[in-house]
C-alpha cells in the first residue's frame, strides 16, 4: 500500500494488524489472533524493515488486544474510551479470549496480558518519528474506540467500520446513531484516502471504500443488507442489530 505501512490479515475474522512506520519508529495497530501469527509477526516486520515501537488498539474488542502477546514489552495505548471500557470491565477481554480459544481448541504459550495502557486523548494525534498520527472518536460499533489517519501515507486504519466483509455491527453498547455518526465523522478522510484498511477484511482503495461507506449508511437507515454482504453470517448479525436497535 505504502512504504511505510504494512498490513497483516489473520486466517479469522480475517483481522486485520497494520504497522505504521516513519523514520526509525513504528506502531503496530491492532493485531492477528490465532498463536501461530502472533508469534511470526516480529520476524514478518523486521524482514519488511518495521519493528514495533509502541501498539495502538483501535477498540477494545478481544480480537484486537493481543499485540502485547507477539511484543510483551511494549506499551499499549488506546483511546481514552477504550481505557475507560478495560478499567470499568477488568478481565473481559481475557474471558472472551479464554471462550474463542476453548470453543476452537486453540492452545497459547502464556494468557494476555494487557500491562501498561496508555489513554490518548481523541480527537487528539500521536508523534511518529516527525510525522502526526490523527486519532478520530470512532464509536457506535462498540461505545468506545478511534480511527488513526496517517496523512503522509494517506492511509486510514478505522478498526471495526467499512469493512467489505462484515455489515456493521452493533455490539451490546454499541448505537445506530453513534455508528452513523462516526461514518460521516470518516467521510472526509475516506475521500482523501488512497487505502481504508478495515478491521476485518482486505484493505480497500479508498474509491471502494466511500462505495461500502455509502452502503453501511443505507444498511443501518432502512436495514438493506448490502449486495456483495448477504451471507448466512451476515444475516445472523443482522437479526441481531435490529433486535438491539429496537
């Protein structure tokens, strides 16, 4: 996509984990799930050239929490919101782990550990090696959570939105209202977007991208599954947000 960003997709829920470099310093947002990618990912961008200065989450979704488990040693820092959600829920992100990997039969070499969380003021941005990382409130998925927009790249990492494999999604605090907000809040930087890299599915040029972005608005005004997201999945979702949103 760019020089300085890299992504990786896991073979589940194919999450997405997006390494965003400029001058000898990286992030590493959000992260892959199952063992076996969590443990190659150091090697995979060290050969690229990245290394993981710090991790950024942009929620605080289990599937996006592991970074800690390939790079023990480095500070997490996530939006106040999301470091508000871990300290009111201790242990949530754990237990949801703990069931994935028991429902699967999946075996890790040691339990997640969260350590050091670092709370970023959003809308606010973080210093990358003389470049800014924007933060942008994104919320309505989940109540917490941000999107980070690396302008130099024009590359934006928007965690649980746009994504051309999952319709939107409304978790137990999340809000129709408070999703569409957030996709409009995005619109602008999808505009200038070269690449959208989403939180679950392939990253997408940034003219499809504003194609799902108009799809995920009609999706959410009028419950009009899109096209190309109609899969049994899907539809199960689906059922599942009408009944929350009333």
């Amino acid at each position: 996509m760019h020089a300085d960003v890299l992504v990786a997709t896991s073979r589940v829920y194919q999450t997405s984990c997006t390494a965003i470099r400029s001058s000898e310093k990286e992030f590493v947002v959000d992260s892959p799930v199952y063992p076996d990618e969590l443990e190659v990912l150091p090697a995979v961008l060290e050969q690229a050239g990245f290394s993981a200065s710090g991790l950024l989450a942009t929620h605080g979704d289990w599937d996006h929490l592991m970074g800690r488990l390939a790079f023990p040693g480095a500070a997490l820092g996530v939006a106040e919101t999301t470091a508000a959600r871990l300290t009111g829920e201790p242990g949530a992100a754990q237990r949801e782990l703990r069931a994935f990997d028991e429902e699967h039969y999946v075996e890790r070499p040691s339990p997640l550990s969260l350590g050091q969380v670092q709370a970023l003021p959003v809308p606010g941005h973080v210093e990358l090696g003389g470049q800014e990382i924007e933060l942008h409130p994104a919320d309505g998925h989940t109540a917490d959570g941000m999107a980070l927009w690396a302008p130099w790249a024009r590359v934006l990492v928007c965690g649980d939105y746009l994504s051309p494999v999952e319709i939107p999604m409304l978790s137990e605090s999340g809000s129709r209202d408070a999703y569409l907000a957030t996709l409009e809040r995005l619109r602008p930087l999808v505009a200038q977007a070269q690449w959208v890299v989403p939180g679950h599915g392939a990253p997408t040029v940034g003219e499809r991208a504003s194609e799902i972005l108009d799809e995920d608005v009609r999706y959410l005004t009028d419950w009009q599954l899109p096209a190309s997201r109609r899969t049994a999945a899907q539809k199960a979702i689906d059922e599942a947000n009408r009944e929350r949103a009333g």
